[in-house]
C-alpha cells in the first residue's frame, strides 16, 4: 500500500522548550487544534496525564468522524511522536511528528508530519486535493500555536 505523507512548518519565534511544552500538554490541544471549526458538533476529551507519553486526545463529530491521538515517545525539547486512530469514518491509523528545530534568524521551525498508509484510491485523491487540504488545515493550526506562543513568552 502507498503511504500519505504531509509535512508542513510554520516558524515560531519562541524558546523550542516553550513550544515543545505546549504541544506536549494535549489537555489544552483544542487551544490550537484546527479540526473543530470544520465540525461544530466535535465533542472532545482526555484521558491519562494533560501532557507527556501516555496523554491521550479523544475526538468524535458528525463530519469528523471519532478518533483517538495519543503521545507514544518524546525527546524535550525537539520531537514528540504521537499516534493517530481513527475509528469512524474509516477505521485507519497514522503517524504524526512534530519536529522543533532551531532557526538560523532565531526562534524554531515547528513541523506538523503525518504519514500513514492508505488504499489505491484515497493516495490518488490525495495527490490530487486532500494532502493541499490537510497541509492548509494543519497550518492553520500551527498558525494558531505560534500566536498563543509567542502571547505566552511576551
């Protein structure tokens, strides 16, 4: 089977610490996660510790479907890996990376990484719109990480 991959980056004029720190507490991810402005019905909720391995971010809205991230390995202040499930609409799993790099101007580049493998048809559908897709939604989200970073450190 193909594998999807969508990497995207958005640079955050932050400490990487202070950045890992708030992508780790997956008790606040809906501050910046950009999935339930698409879905208004998304109920969401968290299970085990609000941060670190083991935190698990639990999803589930009519468009959306209903699904389940939760952080399997992480290296402060530079990477966590977590672990995408998803039940509905299509029972799949991914992989997701968020990489903390530091910059050459200062501040980090912060990668959004998901790659999973997927049929025929959806890896075709997504060469042809859905990874711009996602990559747009994924950005918008760190978009919105970076500004609540950067409030924070202000």
């Amino acid at each position: 089977m193909p594998r999807q991959y969508v990497d995207v980056v958005e640079h955050i004029d932050a400490p990487a610490e202070a950045v890992f720190d708030r992508i780790n507490e997956l008790g606040r991810f809906n501050d910046w996660n950009p999935f339930p402005t698409m879905d208004p019905t998304t109920v969401t909720s968290n299970e085990g510790p609000t941060s670190g391995v083991g935190s698990v971010f639990l999803y589930e809205g009519r468009r959306l479907g209903k699904g389940r991230m939760e952080i399997t390995g992480t290296e402060r202040p530079s990477r966590l890996d977590v672990a995408m499930t998803f039940w509905t609409p299509k029972p799949s799993t991914s992989d997701v990376v968020f990489s903390i790099t530091p910059a050459a101007a200062g501040g980090v580049d912060v990668h959004w990484i998901v790659s999973g493998e997927v049929n025929v048809r959806t890896w075709i559908m997504g060469k042809l719109f859905l990874d711009k897709m996602l990559a747009n939604t994924f950005l918008t989200g760190l978009g919105t990480l970076k500004t609540l970073v950067e409030s924070e450190i202000a």
